[in-house]
C-alpha cells in the first residue's frame, strides 16, 4: 500500500468520524428544539383562591372543557392547560407567554374568564360546596362531579353531565335545541317534552336550590 493511499483512507476515515459527530449534534438540537417547542405550544395556569359561604363562582370561555369537583373545602383551586387549537392542517399560533387568567372578585361573587378564541382550554375546579355556578361555555363539555348547590349553565354546541348528592331541588329547567335532556334519581315526577330534535325536562320539589341548564346542540344529563 503506498503512502499516498493510505494518507487518503486516513482523510476518508476522519471525515466519517467528522460526519457521525456532526449528525450526533444535529440530532440532539432538533430534539430540544421539538421539546421547546412543544413547551412553547402549552401553557398551566394553577390558582388557589378562599371563597366565602356569600360567593358564587362564574366561569366564561369559549372552547374546551370545564371539570368541577365539589367538597368541603372553603379553598377554590383552579388548574386550566391551554394549547393552540387545531383547525384542518393547521394550528394557531397565539403567544401562550402573554396569556393570563382575567379575575374579578367582589363579596358575593368570582368571576374567572379566560377569553380567546384560538386556544383549546381544559379547566379543572375544586369548588366549595356552598358555591353557586354560572357558566357559559361556547363549545366543549361540561361534567360536575357531587354537586349540591344552584347553577346557571349555557353551552353552545356540547354537553352537560351533573351528578349530585341531594335528592331533590326545587326547580330545574333543562333545554336542548339539538339534543337529548334527562334528570334520574330525585323524588318527584320529571316532567319531559321532546319534539322533532329538541328536548326539554322540567322538575319542581321542595328542595333548596334551582339547575337551569340550556344548550344549542347536545345533551344534558342530571342523576343522583
């Protein structure tokens, strides 16, 4: 072997060495700008608030899903995850960093509002169980877990699950534009109306708080 050729498979040898490394390198900055990117793409917000036995909770977005846990607890704890909403092929591009929770705290009422239209947001409650609802939600899905108080509740386009721990209220207005209504598990006669695609459920007993729950298009679903 002369030594030129072997000068040569020396220069190949370290150009892959060269190469492989390099690759390595490449690799590794794409793997950490996906992982920043995908932490730039969502965002928690997490509030713990004290609420008084005189406060009602309202709660206004526009896409998502809203979970609520009703306890004994005075403290209202909020987690709510954003992340652009996908339309198609493509996502939005809102500026999450920017992005905060809108609160408005007076004696007898929080409001919580997260107002934007591009996100998909997920809130997460632990209320009080002398706390009364008002939501409003334009499309998504809405589940109350062991509620025992009042609730004003409109959603667009979606669904609204209750399950509560009393077996009687004293009024309950339920109505769909598209969908189907249901109330299960209380002490008195359920009077309901369905026509064409609509649906409505009326109950009145001698309880102590009221449900009136309206939705464009999907179901609502009460039981005990």
């Amino acid at each position: 072997m002369t030594r030129d050729l072997l000068d040569n498979i020396i220069t190949v040898i370290k150009w892959i060495i060269t190469m492989k490394k390099l690759i390595s390198s490449l690799t590794l900055i794409a793997a950490l700008c996906s992982q920043q990117a995908i932490a730039d793409s969502e965002k928690r917000i997490a509030e713990t608030l004290t609420m008084t036995k005189q406060q009602s909770l309202s709660i206004n977005f526009p896409v998502g899903s809203l979970e609520i846990e009703a306890g004994d607890s005075d403290q209202l704890e909020i987690e709510i995850d954003l992340k652009p909403k996908n339309s198609g092929w493509f996502s939005s591009s809102a500026d999450l960093s920017s992005i905060t929770l809108d609160k408005k705290i007076t004696d007898n009422k929080i409001s919580l509002e997260v107002d934007k239209d591009d996100l998909q947001q997920e809130w997460t409650i632990r209320l009080p169980r002398t706390a009364a609802l008002d939501v409003h939600l334009g499309v998504g899905s809405i589940e109350i877990n062991n509620f025992a108080n009042s609730a004003d509740i409109e959603v667009g386009v979606g669904s609204v699950r209750i399950d509560t721990t009393l077996d009687d209220f004293k009024n309950i207005q339920l109505s769909s534009g598209v969908g189907d209504t249901r109330v299960s598990g209380l002490v008195n006669e359920i009077k309901e109306q369905r026509k064409l695609v609509s649906s409505e459920t009326e109950y009145r007993g001698a309880g102590q708080y009221n449900l009136n729950i309206e939705v464009g298009v999907g179901d609502i679903r009460i039981r005990r």
